[in-house]
C-alpha cells in the first residue's frame, strides 16, 4: 500500500448525471442548485449534458444552463457531449471543459448511444479536435468499467484496452465509471493492475462510483490506497443511468468529504455548505436523497489523538 495523498479532487455531478434520472427539473433550478454548488470550494462541477432531449429529456435547455449560471472564478464547468454535434453545442454554449463517454461493453454503448464501441472510439476522435481548436481539455470515461448491466463482468483488460484508445484519440484525462454499482475494493484493485500494466498511472485516472451496494466510500479507500486522487460524487447521492436498470445514485458528495475531512484529506470544500446544498437538491427534487450525512443531523467532529 502507498501513502495516500494528502489532496484530492472532487467534482460535482449532481447537476447533470444526478438530475438526468429524476422527472425533468426547470432550468432556474438547476441554474440555482450549480451556483449554491459554485459556493461551497468545489472546484470542479458537471453542468449539464448536450445530448438530444428526446433521448433524454432531464437535459432539455443545456445551453440556458450555462448561460444563467454565475460562474465563479476558479470553478471549472464542464458538459457531457455524445458526439461531435454535441461538442460544437457545447463549446458555443460556454462549457470550460467537455467530457465523452465510450462503454467498455458492447451492449451498453448501444444502448447509451446506438453505436459500436468501435464506432465510438472514432467518433471520440472528432470530439477532441472539437473541443481542443475551442482550447478546451477532453475528458474521457470509460463506463461499464467494473460490470455490465447488460453483460455482467467485464474484464479489466478491456477497460485498459478502451482506455488506451482513447489517450491515442488525444484525451487530455481518463476516468473510469462504476455505472451499475458493481464495483468493489477488490475490483478498484484489479482494474489499477490491469491499467498499470498498461502503461497508465494513477496520476491519470478519475474514479465515478455508484453506491448501489453500498460500497462506494470503501471504493474511494481503495483507490486513494493506489493514489487516485481525483473523484466524482453526486450531491445528496442523487443519480443513476437511464441506461443501467437497478443503478442507484453516485456517491454522495457531502458523506465523501466528510471521510475525507476526518482522514486529514484536504478538499478545499466547505462540508457545511455542502449539507446545505444536500437540503436544496432535496427540495428541488422533492423526495428524500440517501445521503447519510444530511440525515445524520449534525457532523462529527475528528477526535484528537
């Protein structure tokens, strides 16, 4: 085991995979839940996604989100496109970074966005020349990484595979997704082995863990125990994929501070800001977020040793 880092990142999804599965949100609201949000320290959040609002219809008016929303200096504001309609939306919208998304299974890239692995992996290509002409960094996830709602296990090796295709498609960063809540401190280990091997370090992957089992937190133990240091979490744990059936909400951003805080891992996030956030995603969405710390009632305070 290496020692874990004394920083991490933390971006915030909730206002884009979170909000994508639950009934279509008003645009002011998101724009309202982003700046509370833009408040709190985070230096990173997902703002909204370029994908057709047929497909999915909690996304409708990406681009009166990015513009109602007060950018905060310091505050990076990323969308997720699908293809390269998407990244030219997005980049005219204002997006300061654009993230894409392949499936490491079959099954799900076609469900996610009808086509191919193969034909994704090219596509990927023209989504970087996009968003690198506009001066943008490219993010690329890789979902499905640690189990297939569809096909079940999917081995590590074809996630490295994947992943590796994408950094030849001149992705500025990776990350890897746990979209059905599979994953577990045993599976983070593998998958690391298996990138390592292929010649990709810690220092370049992004973790985005589900709690459907609860074992997201472990998971972010794991990880930093391998020395990630970047994470994405949802606040108040909303989220799931349209795509995935039975994949529950991401880790939940305020209970994955709060281990962080008690651990000596600095954020540079303000966790009570966060719980008040927890509170407005809640009355947004109106029903009750699995967020452990917003029901917990007051945080802990770490003990000295």
């Amino acid at each position: 085991m290496s020692s874990r880092p004394a920083r991490v990142d933390v971006r915030e999804v909730g206002p884009r995979d979170g909000l994508q599965n639950e009934a279509p949100v008003p645009v002011d609201q998101r724009v309202r839940l982003i700046d509370a949000l833009s408040a709190t320290g985070l230096r990173f959040i997902e703002a909204a996604s370029f994908v057709s609002p047929t497909a999915i219809p909690p996304m409708a008016g990406a681009p009166e989100v990015m513009a109602g929303i007060r950018r905060r200096p310091g505050v990076v504001y990323s969308a997720l496109v699908p293809n390269p309609k998407g990244a030219e939306l997005a980049t005219a919208a204002g997006a300061d970074e654009l993230e894409l998304v392949v499936s490491a299974s079959e099954t799900h890239n076609q469900k996610n966005v009808r086509r191919s692995v193969a034909d994704s992996l090219v596509g990927a290509r023209d989504v970087v020349e996009i968003g690198h002409g506009a001066g943008l960094a490219v993010e690329a996830i890789v979902s499905t990484a640690f189990g297939c709602p569809y096909e079940g296990d999917v081995e590590p090796e074809r996630v490295a595979q994947v992943a590796g295709h994408l950094l030849d498609a001149g992705a500025d960063r990776l990350s890897f997704g746990d979209t059905t809540g599979m994953a577990t401190p045993r599976r983070v280990d593998d998958l690391v082995d298996a990138l390592e091997r292929a010649g990709i370090t810690s220092d370049r992957i992004g973790l985005h863990f589900h709690n459907t089992r609860g074992t997201a937190l472990a998971n972010v133990v794991s990880a930093l125990d391998r020395g990630v240091t970047r994470f994405d979490a949802s606040i108040g744990g909303l989220g799931g994929c349209p795509y995935a059936p039975g994949a529950s909400g991401n880790a939940v951003t305020e209970d994955l501070v709060h281990m962080l805080d008690d651990m000596e891992i600095e954020t540079g996030i303000d966790l009570d800001a966060l719980v008040d956030c927890a509170r407005l995603a809640q009355e947004i969405v109106g029903r009750e977020l699995p967020s452990a710390l917003l029901h917990a009632g007051a945080r802990t305070r770490r003990y000295e040793s």
